[in-house]
C-alpha cells in the first residue's frame, strides 16, 4: 500500500472495474430488494441535496447485496419540460439566432433529442463519482418509448374512467414561458409591496351604518380591479349586516357588483371589507365558486390587459351575452404599466384613500424569474378524490410506512384536502396529450390517431389535430415504479421487483410525487409502488441558510471530493452574477470562509459525512469541520491497514491452519467486533445511518486502532511469547480488520476495496482475480465470541494507562520516558489483573516497573489518579525539577492573565458592548470563559507540584 491515503488515485479506477464486471445488476439470487432512484432532471448538476440521498440509497443498496439480496437500484432521467425547453431554446437563440417558432415544433424536437444525447448525461457521469451503484444496463429516460407507451395507456384509461377531462381552470401561469406551472416550480420571495386603500362607491343612493357612502376595500394588485366580480364582508361583522345584498359601483369600469357575505373576509383586516376577483387569485376563486359569480378574465396571456374581458361561468362556458368592455385606456398594458395608471386614476378621481407599505410574499417562476399570474386557461386535468382514498387507506392499513412515522401526517393532510391536477403544460418538449381535435373543436382521446378513427367513427377526409400541450412532467414521473420495470406488459421485472422495497425521498415532494405515485401505482398495478418511504431531510449550510445560488452559499459535491482553488471557488459563486455589490459581498465572504479553498477529501469521507448528519428527517447543517475530520478517518483506516499489512504479510496468520493462542487484546476485539456488527446492523436495518456511521467510527477509531493495535506489539515484538500466541494475534488483526472493510464497503466503498483486496488474502476470505468485496457476504454477529470478563479486564487496563498518562500530562513528564507506578487500595481481582497484563501495561505505559503496594501508607510522596476504588501512584522523586516547572508554570499563568485582563478590558467598554454585532460580543465572552478555564487548570497543576 501506499504511504498515504490517495483517493483521488483509486476511485475512478475502482469504479471502473465495479461497472465493467456488472456488479450492480441483480444477482437473480436471493430475496428481491429494490429502489427506484428519484430521477434526476437531464439539464441537472449534481447538488448537495443530490449527492446525501445517493449516499443513502447506495448504502442500502450495498447492504443489501452483501445480505444476499436480489438487488435492483434502477437508475433514469427525468425529460424535466421547462428547464430542458429553456436550455435548448437559449442555445437555439445564440447559435443560430433563431425560436423554435422559427424551427417548427419537429425540428425542434429533434434539437432538443441531439443535445439530450451530447449532453444530458452531466448528472449520471456525476452519479458514478459518487460511488452510486446503479444497475446502468436497465437505465431508463421518462421520453423513451417504452415509457412513453406507459404514459399514454394511463392517460387514456383514465379519460376512459371519467377520472381526466378537460376545463377552464385557474392555474398558476407563467407570462414569460406561456405555460402553466405546478406549486413546485413557484418561488415564494418576502419583499415590501404597498397596500392600496380604495373607495368604492355605493350604489342605488345606499350608505352605511355610520354614513359613508363608499366601502373601503384594500388590495395588493389594483389592476386585477377590472375583473372584480363584488365584495366580501364577513358575516359576523356587524358594521356591514344591513348591505349584503346591495351593490357597489365598479371604479373605472362602471360595473355593479354584490355586496355578499363570506368568511374570507377579515374583519380585522383593513376595514373589514375585501373585493373578489374570482379570474386572478385562487382564495377570490373559491369566494366565486361559493357566491355563484362569474368569472371575468381581463388579461392575455402575456399578461397584458385585455381590449374586452372574457367572461365564463364556473364550468368553463363562455357567457357571450354578458358585457365584457373594459376601459379602451388600458389595452394592451403590461400590468405592472396598468397598475400605475389604475393607482393614479383612482388618485384622480378621489377614490385612493391611502397607500400602505406593507411585507408580504409574491410567486416567481423559478425558471423564468417573472411573478406568477393566475390565470384562467384550458388544462387538462386529474380527478383526484377517488384515486386518493385507496392511497389513504394503504398508509392507514400500513401498507406503506413512512420512517420517520410523523410524515405520515404530513401525508394525510394533504391527501385529505385535494383539488383537482392540472396536468398539462404549453410546451413542445413532454409527452404530447394524447388527445386530437375535429375542425368543430370536438375532442377525442385515444393512444394514436388512427385509433381515434376507428374509436370514433372518424372519416379519413376528416381533418384530426393532435392537442399541442404535453404532460406535465410529474403526470410520468408518478408512474415511475412500475413504467420503469415495463408495464403495461407483464414483464420479469415487473413480477421480480414490485413493489420496491423502499422508497428514498425529501420531504418536500411527499405530496408531489410520493403521494401521485402510490395514487397511480395502486390504480394501474393493485400494488403499492413501495413498502417504505425512508424520509430525509434537506442540506443547508453550516449555518442552516438553504443552499442557493442567490445566496452564495452553494457547495459542489464534487469539488468537496476533488478541492477547488479560492479563486475557482470564488468565481462558481459570483460569475454571471448581474449585482456587483451582491457579487462583492459573496466573494468576501467565500474568501473569510475559505481562506485556502477547499482541499480534496475523497468521495469515501463525503459520505461518511453525510452518513453521519442523516437522523431521521431532520435538516442537516453542512459542517466542513466534520468533513475534514472524517477524512482524517480516512487516514486513520489507511494507516492501521498499513500497521497490520506490515505485520502480517509473508507472515503465518493461520490461514493454512496451525494451533493459535488468542491473547487478552485479542479475545477483547473479537468480542468488541460482534457487538459493533450487531449495531450497525440494526442501525441500518433501521435507517439509522447516523448511528451506523457513528458505531463503526467509534470501533475502527477508538477500539480497534487506538487500543488493539497497540496492544497486539507486546505479543508480536515480544521475545518470549509463544509462535501460537504471535499466529493469534496476526489471525485477529486481519479477521477483525477485514469484517470491518465489509462493515465499512456500504458506507466508504472506494477505501474499503482498496484495502481488502489487500488484507482478505491474509484472512482466507479473497477467492482469487477478479473478486471484490461487493459480493462479499455481510457479517453476521457470532455470540459465541462475545467475552464480557475481557472485556472488563481490557478496561481495567485502558483505565490504569489512561491514568498513567494523565499523571504525565499533568506533570510535564515526557511521553517516553520510563517510570515506575505503584497499585494500591484495590481487590484483590486488581493485583491479579496486574499480574496477568504486566508486559501489555510496561509496554503501553512506558514503565520501568509496576508493583502492588499493599498497605498505602508505605507509598512515597507521589503524583494520585483513580481507577474505580484503586489508586494510581507515580513516585515523583526525580521525575521532574520542581522549580523549573513552577517557573514555566508561573510564566504561562502571567501569559494567561495578561489576555484575561485584555478581553475583560475590551467587554467592559460600552461603545464597543454597544456598536460590535451580538455574534462578535458572544464570541468574545466565550473566549473569557475558555482562558479563564485554562488558567484555573494552570493554577490546579501549579499547586500539586508546589506541594511535592
């Protein structure tokens, strides 16, 4: 083995030779286990978010393969409509300086499949950096044909049900993109907006209780005031009883619209009284929907104001008899233009009462960056309610478990409140409806064309028209459980692997895709998609802020694993950033942060680290501290395994057989190893990966490399120990050290081969070229070797060195140098055990000699640690100058008094308490109490030696 601990010169390779050999398909052996993996967008990047629950699912997937299962992890790519549309249309417009308008939807089409293939493929080459060991042969794409025949068979068999049809809806419409976009492509930003206080005239000579004859209503968006359909006052709201009823004039337009009662009215709110404008807000739709108004649209879908409002009623139908003239002024105005000029026509007539600054959150699209209008459009749509009961009672019956349990009424909450799915998207890139128009407009779905023909009765001179939106992208990705493995044919796989097993996900998509998943799966297989949905939780930074680019505060998981310089790391922040302050700001920042950049650290230390911060369904905080502690970890393994290799090979280690003596350390960690198997065991089974991880660090670090292979020198050092008690030794470093690779191999999969295809040799467990310790077996706890009596011998040991050393430190007494140590007011088990562990304690102590005293008051004068009721002497008599060391200590105490008085000084003036930020005050405070500590430490050691 090297010297040094290199991923960066193992991993690709390893990876390589992993894929190359198949090792990620099912075995076809064993009980099935599969996990479908969310399927990352093809325009994507690996993140963070990304890289911690493909860290996860590899972990089972690795665990479950050496368990002997039949293992499938499929692997896809989502299409991902809008991100993929958008990318390829900029390319489209800088190249070649053209729309896809001017390409026509076929050749466009066509562009978009070339880039997907030169591409599209960004994240998987990412994936396999990662270690993620999915089964790339069956890799599968929601635009393929097989899926794409899934996705049409559901569609039509749900039009078939009644459960799809087609409607005015409103929906959240993106002006920029001209398409309609789900809940999760809608950005929520707090901002400072203004609220406007308008009068709205009485009508018919009617006045209030106080005598005003005007209502005074407040909105967000006055120029949605051209749509209004009435106002709301609330029921209770007494102020307002004797006009519900009665009417209001309509500013600007002339209309007269109700006064109506409804509880969405506030009457703390304003003035208690709230226009409805049932076309451009959704709490105004179901105001309508209850009061029975209808719905009159004032903007295009560009969202500029209308010439003539289109007028429905709540099902969609066009009420042409209805007047639809708005004010001839506002044509063809963007709205934020029309907002202006409503504002200051209102202002002009005496109708702006006043003008509020007020906090308040707007929906952006998160692709195109413009706020969200609802808009009443055409969509498609999903009838949910009776697909959602059966998915209910599955998580009610416990045929779905959520981990951790309390998603699951997250889940409910959602399920038990529905509307309606807009599933269909103004876009050219997605699964086009399978739906075609006559020239009447009449509209007939079926799987092709020429099936909608002959399903129909439709002439061939009959012009048919296919519907131009596609799908949107969840509609597929809800079938992905089972379109995956094949269906609607009854494939092998499909028999083989479904349900899935388990089902890895955030929170932030329970209702998206996990709930439309198990309401499509149940609906088309009589199967739940999966048994389990482990539930993790989001990757912030150190500071719990949620990564974004915005933000400054991204991480690339790959220049985790590879370093990055500052200047790089400092550019990926702020290029094409278009504020320089902002861009300044960032840079700073990351400049404080990341004095140096960001060394490499290896894919096998990223994860340790993920592994390590995944409790259930908590946020993580990203904490670069903890990475570079695992990649000391890393080292730590690497350095051990070097120690045993170098003791073990060409030497006899029992393989062939041969008579073995197992010493006290070696009867300890094999004892130590089946109780640490049995946890991380558990832990996993459980998808307690935190303490997995925790359990094994803690064995590798502070068991097996601290303790046992410093105790395993004094018997392969030792002259006079036997050739079977060395044979023990060796068989237990290697054994031990092995089940620990495969331990470690679900976790750290790149270091654990690359140290086992060294050390399994040495323990009998390697079966020639080729083999790997992926297709090792997992191990098993063996209670037969659990040894609870060494076990406390071994601590009674640790214990006796741990004060030994202690005495040192406190001493100043040097590492190395030998001393002799006195044992007293024990039981008799202790002198025993002295006996029996003296040539591990001389050696591990540095000890000139170990003797038990049996009457304490025969002990000179000496340094004092406790070991249960025992006491620990060290003779101080010539270990150290008495008055050197109290002059050294007396000059450190000065030094320590001298930065005490400094930061009293600087927390006792008040312009500094009064103008530094809390955080830079508490750090301060914080500093007081730590050298304050020290000093009392200092001042502890200074007396005990004073009197020697």
């Amino acid at each position: 083995m090297e010297k040094t601990y290199q991923p960066e010169s193992i991993e690709t390779r390893w990876y390589q030779r992993w894929e190359a050999d198949n090792r990620f398909a099912p075995s076809g052996r064993g009980t099935p286990f599969s996990m479908m993996i969310p399927p990352p967008n093809i325009t994507g990047s690996l993140h963070m978010g990304h890289a911690f629950q493909d860290t996860i699912m590899d972990t089972l997937a690795r665990y479950k393969r050496m368990q002997g299962n039949n293992t499938l992890w499929q692997i896809g790519t989502d299409h991902a409509g809008i991100a993929t549309q958008m990318l390829v249309e900029r390319k489209l417009a800088a190249e070649e300086g053209k729309t896809r308008h001017d390409l026509g939807r076929d050749a466009f089409m066509n562009k978009v499949w070339e880039w997907k293939k030169e591409s599209g493929g960004h994240i998987t080459r990412q994936l396999r950096r990662m270690g993620a060991s999915v089964d790339w042969s069956r890799e599968r794409f929601t635009m393929d044909d097989g899926f794409y025949q899934a996705v049409q068979e559901v569609f039509v068999r749900l039009h078939e049900d009644n459960l799809i049809y087609r409607g005015k809806r409103l929906v959240n419409w993106d002006p920029t993109l001209h398409t309609a976009i789900s809940d999760l492509e809608v950005e929520n930003r707090d901002q400072q907006g203004s609220f406007w206080h308008f009068r709205y005239p009485l009508a018919d000579g009617v006045k209030t209780d106080a005598g005003q004859d005007h209502l005074v209503v407040a909105t967000t968006r006055p120029e949605t005031l051209l749509g209004d359909t009435g106002v709301a006052v609330n029921p209770e709201d007494p102020r307002y009883a004797s006009l519900v009823g009665k009417f209001v004039e309509l500013p600007l337009v002339g209309r007269r619209i109700p006064i109506v009662a409804d509880e969405h009215a506030d009457m703390d709110k304003g003035l208690g009284c709230v226009k409805i404008t049932p076309a451009h807000d959704f709490n105004d739709y179901e105001v309508g929907k209850r009061q029975g108004h209808l719905l009159i649209n004032v903007f295009s879908q560009d969202a500029t104001v209308l010439e003539r409002a289109e007028i429905y009623d709540l099902k969609g139908q066009i009420q042409p008899g209805e007047d639809s003239s708005l004010p001839a002024k506002y044509a063809g105005l963007d709205r934020f233009e029309a907002r202006k000029r409503i504002v200051a026509d209102m202002d002009a007539a005496g109708l702006l009462q006043e003008v509020e600054t007020v906090s308040n959150t707007l929906p952006f699209g998160d692709r195109s960056g413009d706020l969200i209008e609802p808009l009443l459009t055409d969509q498609w749509f999903v009838a949910v309610e009776e697909l959602a009961k059966p998915a209910i009672k599955a998580v009610e019956d416990g045929d779905i478990e959520f981990v951790p349990k309390n998603y699951e009424n997250m889940y409910f909450s959602w399920m038990r409140d529905l509307q309606d799915w807009c599933i269909s998207r103004q876009l050219w890139w997605g699964h086009r409806i399978p739906a075609w128009y006559d020239e009447s407009g009449r509209v007939f779905v079926a799987r092709t064309e020429a099936e909608a023909r002959e399903k129909h009765g439709i002439a061939a001179d009959v012009t048919l028209t296919q519907d131009d939106d596609v799908l949107d992208t969840w509609f597929s990705s809800a079938l992905w459980t089972f379109g995956t493995l094949g269906w609607p044919e009854q494939t092998p796989e499909l028999a083989t692997f479904h349900p899935t097993s388990v089902l890895v996900t955030g929170f932030d998509i329970i209702f998206f895709w996990v709930a439309r998943m198990i309401m499509m799966t149940l609906r088309f297989t009589g199967e739940v998609p999966f048994k389990t949905v482990y539930v993790h939780g989001l990757v912030r930074d150190g500071q719990g802020n949620k990564m974004s680019k915005s933000k400054g505060n991204v991480l690339d998981p790959i220049d985790l694993i590879d370093g990055i310089s500052l200047d790089e790391l400092v550019e990926k922040r702020t290029g094409n950033m278009m504020q320089p302050q902002k861009a300044k700001a960032i840079a700073k920042a990351t400049r404080a942060e990341f004095k140096d950049g960001i060394e490499p650290h290896g894919t096998d230390a990223l994860r340790f680290t993920f592994l390590s911060q995944a409790t259930t369904g908590r946020d993580i905080k990203f904490d670069m501290s903890r990475l570079d502690g695992y990649r000391n970890f890393c080292n730590k393994l690497w350095n051990a395994s070097r120690y045993v290799l170098m003791n073990a090979d060409g030497e006899d280690c029992g393989v062939d057989g041969g008579e073995v003596t197992l010493s006290l350390a070696d009867r300890w960690i094999l004892s130590a190893l089946q109780k640490t198997t049995a946890s991380v065991t558990r832990y996993i089974d459980d998808y307690r990966f935190d303490h997995a991880s925790q359990a094994l660090y803690d064995f590798v670090w502070n068991e097996y490399c601290d303790w046992y292979l410093e105790l395993s020198k004094p018997v392969l050092w030792g002259e006079q120990e036997s050739i079977e008690a060395k044979r023990g030794t060796r068989q237990t470093l290697v054994r031990v050290l092995e089940a620990v690779l495969r331990l470690a191999h679900p976790m750290m999969p790149y270091i654990s081969e690359e140290i086992w295809q060294r050390v399994a040799p040495l323990a009998g467990t390697h079966s020639g070229d080729g083999d790997s310790i992926m297709a090792k077996a997992w191990p098993e706890a063996d209670e037969g070797l659990i040894d609870d009596a060494a076990a406390r011998d071994i601590e009674w040991l640790k214990g006796v060195i741990v004060a030994v050393r202690n005495v040192r430190a406190e001493m100043n007494i040097a590492p190395g140098r030998q001393i002799d140590v006195l044992l007293t007011k024990g039981r008799a088990e202790d002198a025993a055990r002295l006996e029996q562990n003296r040539p591990f304690l001389m050696k591990l102590a540095k000890l000139s000699s170990a003797t038990w005293l049996d009457n304490p008051d025969d002990a000179p004068l000496c340094a004092t640690q406790l070991v249960g009721h025992m006491e620990v002497l060290v003779p101080m008599a010539g270990l150290i100058d008495k008055d050197a060391e109290l002059a050294r200590l007396d000059k450190e105490i000065a030094r320590q008094n001298k930065q005490i008085d400094g930061i009293e000084k600087k927390l006792g003036n008040e312009g500094f308490i009064a103008k530094a930020p809390e955080a830079v005050v508490e750090k301060e405070r914080g500093k007081l109490a730590e050298v304050r500590a020290a000093r009392a430490l200092l001042e502890e050691q200074r007396q005990k030696i004073d009197s020697l």
